[in-house]
C-alpha cells in the first residue's frame, strides 16, 4: 500500500522531543535513517522506503532480543502520546504532535489517572486559596 499524498504530508512535521533523547536520536539517524533533509526516518536494508514485511521481520528480532511479548511498534506511539496528554497538553497541542486533524484520535490517549485527577484538584483550589486569604489575611476568620 503507496501512501496518499495527503498521509505523506500527514507524516511530515517537526516536534520537540526531550533533550535528553538527542543523543539517541542523532545516534538513529546517522546509522537507519535517509541522508538529507526529505530523507526517511526509517528505511529498508537497502535503504529504501521500508516495507511492512522488513520491519515486522526486524521488530520481531528485537522483542524477542528484549525478551518482551505481546508488545507492538504502535505501543510505543500509544504510550508516547498517553505521556504527552499526561504532561498537560491541551487537545489540539495533542494532535499536532500526533499529525491529526480530528480530536476522534487523539482522546484516546487522554486517560484519566488518579495522579493527574490529584494535580488537577490542587490546581483549583490554589486560586480559591488565594482569594480566601486576601479576604483573611491573618487566618482569624473574621
């Protein structure tokens, strides 16, 4: 299956990413990745654009290498884009990064967590305290 032009252009976009990953990331791309800046991110052994079938061969490899089962290439996006709704990106911010133009997609990964419902709380009741404290300010409550 050739991409659509309009996935292709989907697929293209710049994100930050942690700067703690730069290394790991130049690493990549001067060893897998196309020469250039319209060069591929990943590419096949021959490298060209990589196939379905190179990639599931190489995957597998490397789980099995890890000693992992039952994990998919597309886990990683899913746990990526969970701790990027984590973080506090908005919806749209969300989408960006995924290369969506529905929010269909990206709500999936705006799971709710105990941790950020707890963050959440604490967040709306600084301003409260705030207020009531101009109101009191020695704490009498008079």
């Amino acid at each position: 299956m050739k991409p659509t032009a309009e996935r292709q252009q989907a697929g293209k976009r710049i994100v930050s990413v942690p700067e703690l990953l730069l290394p790991d990331f130049r690493t990549h791309l001067n060893t897998y990745a196309g020469e250039g800046d319209e060069g591929l991110v990943f590419i096949g052994p021959k490298g060209a654009q990589l196939q379905r079938t190179n990639f599931t061969r190489t995957w597998s490899k490397a789980i099995s290498a890890a000693k992992l089962t039952g994990f998919h290439f597309h886990d990683l996006r899913h746990t990526g884009n969970t701790f990027v709704s984590q973080s506090g990106a908005t919806l749209r911010e969300l989408m960006n990064r995924m290369g969506h133009s529905t929010t269909r997609a990206a709500l999936i990964y705006q799971h709710t967590a105990m941790e950020r419902d707890r963050a959440i709380a604490d967040a709306l009741g600084k301003p409260a305290k705030e207020a009531l404290s101009k109101e009191d300010p020695d704490g009498s409550g008079t």
